[in-house]
C-alpha cells in the first residue's frame, strides 16, 4: 500500500519547487511570482505531501460569502488515485468553514479529466469565457467555463491531516 498523504498548508520554503512543478503540469502556469503573491495575498494554500515529495496542491481564494478555487494540480504519476478528489474537498471545506456559500472556478472546456471531477463534484457550468486561455506553444486559444456549485456552512477549524 502507499504511504499516506500529508496535507498542509503550502510554505514560503516550497515556492520554488511547486513553481516547477506547475511549469510540468499546466499549459499557461503560474510563475513564482503568482504563487508568492497568493501567498502574500492570504489565499488558501495547500499542499500534499508524500514521503516529504509533494504531489499536489492547490490554492483557494476567500472573499464575502463565495470562494474561488485558482489552482488545482496533482503531478502526473499519482493522478486517479482520488488526490485531486481529496484536495477540491479539502478546499471547499475551508471555504465552507469561512463561511463561503458558493464555490467558483474556471477550467478549459478541453479538460475532460478535470471537467468529470468538478461534475462528480455537484460544480455546474454558469458562464463561458470566449477566447480566455490564451494559445501557447502546444495549445490553441480556447475558452474558459465557469463552474460553481452552492456551499453547505460547517463549523470553522481545519489542519495538518493525513489522508489515504
Ligand atoms: C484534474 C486533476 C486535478 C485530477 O486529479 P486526480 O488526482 O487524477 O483525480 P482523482 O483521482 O481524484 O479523480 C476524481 C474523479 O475525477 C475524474 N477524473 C480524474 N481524472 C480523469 C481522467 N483522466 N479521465 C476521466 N475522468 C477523470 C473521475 O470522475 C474521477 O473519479 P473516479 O476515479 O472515481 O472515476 C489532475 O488530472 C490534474 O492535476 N490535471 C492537470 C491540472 C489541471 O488540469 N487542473 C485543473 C485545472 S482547472
């Protein structure tokens, strides 16, 4: 069986590293200054850890009575295995906890594997971004979808946990 996964807040010291690994995951990634600057800004930020190797993270933003979720990335070799399943709700559970009602996000409508977790998810699309994504080296311009689904208020607290 593997090791368990540790979630915990994502730190000034693991920047440089998660910057990395955005570049390897996404097509238009955030630079290092955008994930310092979500840290700075007091986003939600988190991190999963396995054998001190981290595998996933993601960053939340918080305002008056909604949230967005701004990142969403497993590295490749510990996808479908429910991490990505495990982090959204990790997420929306500290937004739930700050007391956000709905939860917003954008993804490319190319993003089957994404689009099926945030549908398995409750999130249904409300808007469309028409020309969003700018095109890159190895993908054309492409539209956004916004997706949101409403929030159940739970009482406030979150951690340092683990997860299978
Ligand atoms: C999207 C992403 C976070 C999913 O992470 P993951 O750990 O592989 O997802 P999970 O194992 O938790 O899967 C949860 C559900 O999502 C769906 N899903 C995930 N990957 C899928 C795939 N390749 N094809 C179809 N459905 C998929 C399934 O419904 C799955 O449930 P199931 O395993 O019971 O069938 C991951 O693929 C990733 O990091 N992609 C690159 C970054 C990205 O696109 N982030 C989202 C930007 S908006």
């Amino acid at each position: 069986m593997r090791p368990p996964v540790v979630w915990r807040p994502l730190e000034a010291t693991d920047l440089a590293y998660v910057a990395a690994l955005e570049q390897q995951i996404h097509a238009a990634p955030w630079s290092l200054g955008n994930f310092r600057d979500a840290l700075a800004a007091g986003y939600c930020a988190m991190v999963g850890e396995r054998e001190g190797r981290i595998v996933a993270f993601g960053v939340l933003m918080l305002a008056p009575g909604e949230a967005q979720v701004l990142n969403l990335s497993v590295v490749p070799d510990a996808r479908r295995a429910g991490l990505g399943r495990t982090l959204l709700d990790r997420l929306i559970d500290v937004a739930a906890r700050a007391g956000a009602e709905q939860c917003f996000l954008e993804v490319r409508e190319s993003n089957a594997p994404a689009l099926a977790l945030y549908a398995a998810e409750g999130f249904e699309a409300v808007a469309r971004r028409e020309d969003y994504y700018p095109a890159t080296a190895t993908t054309p311009r492409e539209d956004a979808l916004v997706l949101r689904r409403d929030l159940v208020a739970r009482p406030p607290g979150h951690g340092r946990t683990t997860s299978p």
